[in-house]
C-alpha cells in the first residue's frame, strides 16, 4: 500500500470507532462533518452538486444523512472507498492525500482534547516532512518575519524570509506537530517558537485556530 492508502485506512478506522456528534479541531464540524468533507473532496458526482449550492451547504447537507449510527457509518464506508480511477485526486496519490488524511486523522483525535502524539514510521514522517517543506512557504505567505521549521532529531528547513524590520521564528517539534502547525492547528501541536516576541505573536496569529 502507498502511504495515501495507509493514512486512508486508519482515517477510515478512527472515523468507524467515533460517534458522528464527536467534536473535532475544525471550527463547526463534528465526526460526521469531517466525514462528509471527505467524500465531496474525493468523488466528482458528489463535488458538482456542491458548486451548484455551495460547498458548505453540501457539506451540512451531507452531514446530516449521518446523524444517526446507519446513516454514519454508511458515509464512513464511502470515505473508505478510494476515489474512481479517472478522478484527479486518484492520480495524484500521496502528493496532495497523505497530508490531507494525516492532518484530518488528527483533526478527529484531538477534537476533544490534547492526545500524544502518533509514533510515526519514518518513511511516513520523510513524506510529510518533503511535502510540507513544499507548501509551507504558500502558506506562510502573508507572515512578515522569517520562519525555520526544525524537526526534534535537528533537520531544519528556512521557508520563510523576514522582510525589513523583522527577524525570523524558529518552529520546533516533531514532524507530525509542524505539520500540524503549519496548517494552522498551532493550538493544538506540540511545537515550541523561539524568536522575538512580536514575531512570535505574529506566528501564533497566523497558525492558531479560532
């Protein structure tokens, strides 16, 4: 199995033991939100009818066929299914999936509170680790001050330069929990920011979630 598949089947087996009303990190969204949002992502049928009415209508929508156990566990088993072969989500793989599921898996263990951390296969924490020194500077766009991801065994990667008047934020943690920061689930990482203090502000406000 690719990582993509793997980081799907145990998405797939936390959703199964969750109950559909179990909160999560994102803002709004129970088990069964987090659910729906998966099955619009993957399969294009679903997705055109969420363009029609929008995608947060669809979602909610969606939802609530899940509401109670038979309705949720039938949409788990849809997440489970991997997209059509001709889908543009099946083609590209571990690409844009694996950090997809690894952040909605903790977005799912971590709604309710802080967990430890996952203990990560290091070839699954390399493809997190490439993927997210890729996107980082996209999503660190707007930030004024420079930003150095360091992982706890020292491989460090610069993806942000300061701009004038402005120094740079080291984020430090494991790979996992950068990740997570960087999607802006700061609040709920174990990562540890060491710079200025107004730099520091200016991370936290840019990668913690409401």
């Amino acid at each position: 199995m690719t990582w993509h598949e793997t980081e799907r089947a145990w998405l797939s087996d936390a959703l199964r033991a969750a109950d559909p009303h179990d909160p999560t990190l994102c803002r709004g969204w129970q088990a069964r939100h987090l659910a729906a949002h998966l099955v619009l992502r993957e399969h294009p049928v679903a997705a055109a009818g969420a363009v029609r009415g929008g995608l947060a209508a669809a979602t909610e929508r969606l939802a609530d066929t899940a509401a109670d156990a038979d309705g949720y566990a039938s949409l788990v088993d849809r997440v489970a299914h991997p997209p059509a072969r001709w889908s543009p989500l099946a083609w590209a793989g571990d690409a844009v999936n694996v950090s997809e599921y690894f952040i909605h898996h903790e977005d799912l263990r971590r709604g309710d509170g802080p967990v430890p951390a996952r203990d990560l296969p290091d070839e699954l924490a390399e493809v997190l680790w490439a993927q997210l020194v890729r996107t980082a500077p996209l999503r660190l766009r707007r930030l004024p001050v420079g930003t150095v991801l360091v992982r706890d065994d020292g491989r460090r990667a610069a993806v942000r330069s300061p701009r004038s008047g402005h120094g740079s934020v080291v984020l430090r943690g494991g790979v996992g929990e950068l990740v997570l920061a960087v999607s802006g689930r700061l609040q709920a990482a174990d990562v540890r920011l060491v710079g200025a203090d107004d730099d520091v502000a200016a991370v936290r406000e840019l990668l913690t979630g409401p």
